[in-house]
C-alpha cells in the first residue's frame, strides 16, 4: 500500500550534479521496539534517547543519468573501501522507498560511509546509517521539489524505518516516540515524533557509557530477532506490557522519579532479552561478563544510592544510563570495576545529542 502522505511532490528543478553529507546519531530504546509487521511498522511502540557520539557519516553523490533507470543504481563505499555486504540490504531499501522517492531513478549515487563505532556489536548502526542516508536523499528532494523543515524531517523518518525501524527515532535529538499509543495523539507507526514537553530538566545531559563486552558481529540481526516474535509464546504478553510501559515512561520522564526509571528501564530490557531466549530458535545473547556487569551495576546503585541504570540491545554489550550530575562517581566505578570486563577494556562515553547535522 502506497502512504499518499510521502509520495514525493512533482520536479521542479532540473539538477544534473549535487553532493549531500550528513551524520547522524544512533539511539538507545528505553521501552524497546520488539516485533514488527511486514510494511516495518511496530507491534508495539517504543521511546529511545538520541546519542551524540555514536554515529555514521554519510555522503552521497548524486549524478544523472542520461536514460531513467527501472531501479536505483549507486556504488557504495564504506570505511574507504568498496563494499559488498552491505549492498542487498540497500538494495532492497532502494526497492521500497523509490514508489515515494521516484526522482532517484534518475540518479547513479555514490555513497561514501563511516561509523564512529563498531558495526553490528549491539549498538543500532542501521539506526544511524540508515537515517543518514534518508536525511542525504530528502536532501536531494529538498532541491527538486517543494517542501518545508517539518515535513523533510516527517518525510526522513518515514523513509528512515523502511530500512531499519530504529533509524525512524535518529531524525531528531533528545528523547523520541515511534508507534501509536493512546497517550501520544500526534505519534504514528509511520514515523517518529519528537518528545519536547513535559521531560523532567533531571533528563538533560543524561549519560550514556556503551560498554563494549564483545565487537564481534551480533549472532542474529535485529530483522531475524524481530521476525521470531511472529511465533513467540508470550508475544501478546510483550506488546501489552510494552503499551503499559509507555504510560509509565512518559510519566516518569515527566516527573523526573529517577527510582523508577531504573527500575523501568533494566525491565525492558531483561524482558527483550528472556523474549530472545524463548523463541523458537532461541538465542542468549548475554556473555557471562554481560551479567557480572549487571549484577556489579546493580549493586553499586544500591550501594551508593546514585540512580545508575543499565539497558541492552539485541546484543551483549551494556549500556549505563546515569544523570551528568553523577558523572564523577559513576565514571570511577566504570573505570575500576567495569572496564576488566569488556573486550580490551574498551568503552564508548556518550549522553542524549541534538541530533543529525548537515556537513
């Protein structure tokens, strides 16, 4: 089904030659995205924090062809090198966005990529990459056709989660809602939406310390993951519990109870993991040093009372949430009881960003 909304807007102008850059961020989901429908809408909604450091680097040259295209062609470049594996799944990408974007066809597109961080390690790398290669095209459609900020923006998420459904919450900084729920009236499956209002002033500047325990590529792609839940047991169970969770997390984002978001947040995502480790095949995704991490988290936050948390993707690296104001204390306890545990004593310092720039 075509969505009207996002079919693009006649050509105006003629462009034979044009370059766009932008880098994006990945983000971290606090109630998570687990299952999806076959147009890569959501079975349940999801709210995420925007990173700052933890990004992919884009470019895209576009040039015109002389003859239309019947599909998009481009070379990609990824790290310096040419690329290969990365190839079907923007192909098949290309294949689904071109009835919205069709002036892509007219194009050969050289894209030239890079991320700040381990690809495929349990950090959402198709979040940033994939935003960063919608923000470039919208750009391009910004320059041929008639459109504003909000709908570029609008436009950009929408194309963005037809390649990975996370990369529909890296449009925007801060805090960010994807999914329909009752308590959102603006929020959609289509897109995301950014959160603005009522956020407690405790969340700004949050951190978030990406522990890395094994960079080797995931054992099973979020698509695989997302796709088990189709037979999941407690499939029902999950979606419920994620829209009663929602409520909850726009409640606490609101009154800033730090207790509370611990508490939410580690749910999740020992609830995703439990969810992987009961489908059919199954997978346990958590090293042994994934759960000495969670356990030494844990109690330190009991300890110490500061209001330190941990929340995981569909991988084995641990990421620690923890307010700017407690950085002090948290970063020592990283650094001396953490750090042994990841792969080379390697991690990745971060906290909520702005969102994508235009280089």
């Amino acid at each position: 089904m075509i969505i009207q909304d996002f079919t693009a807007n006649e050509v105006t102008n003629k462009i034979d030659e044009i370059s766009f850059s932008w880098e994006s961020p990945s983000n971290i989901a606090l109630v998570k995205y687990w299952g999806k429908n076959p147009d890569q809408t959501p079975k349940n909604p999801s709210i995420s924090f925007t990173l700052s450091n933890c990004t992919t680097k884009t470019s895209i040259l576009f040039k015109r062809i002389d003859k239309t295209s019947k599909n998009i062609g481009f070379d990609l470049i990824f790290d310096g090198k040419k690329n290969t594996s990365f190839r079907p799944k923007i192909v098949k990408f290309f294949s689904m966005i071109q009835q919205y974007c069709p002036y892509l066809k007219d194009y050969h597109l050289l894209i030239s990529s890079s991320n700040s961080f381990p690809h495929s390690s349990g950090i959402a790398s198709s979040a940033s990459s994939m935003s960063a290669l919608s923000l470039c095209i919208m750009s391009l459609e910004k320059k041929l056709t008639l459109i504003d900020d909000d709908y570029f923006f609008k436009k950009a998420s929408f194309i963005s989660r037809i390649g990975s459904g996370s990369a529909s919450r890296s449009v925007y900084g801060g805090v960010n809602f994807w999914g329909k729920h009752k308590e959102l009236n603006n929020s959609s499956d289509l897109y995301s939406v950014k959160l603005s209002k009522n956020i407690s002033p405790k969340f700004n500047n949050y951190r978030d310390v990406i522990l890395i325990i094994d960079d080797k590529e995931k054992e099973v792609s979020s698509s695989v993951g997302h796709g088990l839940m189709n037979d999941n047991p407690f499939s029902k169970v999950r979606f419920n519990a994620a829209n009663n969770n929602i409520t909850k997390l726009l409640q606490i984002l609101a009154s800033g109870n730090l207790n509370d978001f611990c508490e939410l947040v580690e749910g999740e995502a020992l609830m995703l993991h439990s969810l992987m480790m009961n489908s059919n095949p199954s997978y346990i995704l958590m090293k042994p040093e994934t759960l000495e991490v969670i356990e030494r988290i844990q109690d330190f936050r009991e300890n110490s009372e500061i209001p330190v948390c941990f929340t995981l993707d569909a991988g084995s690296n641990v990421h620690v949430l923890f307010p700017e104001n407690f950085s002090k204390e948290v970063m020592t306890f990283i650094e001396k009881e953490l750090a042994s545990l990841c792969k080379g004593g390697k991690f990745i310092t971060d906290f909520i960003g702005e969102g994508p720039k235009q280089f």
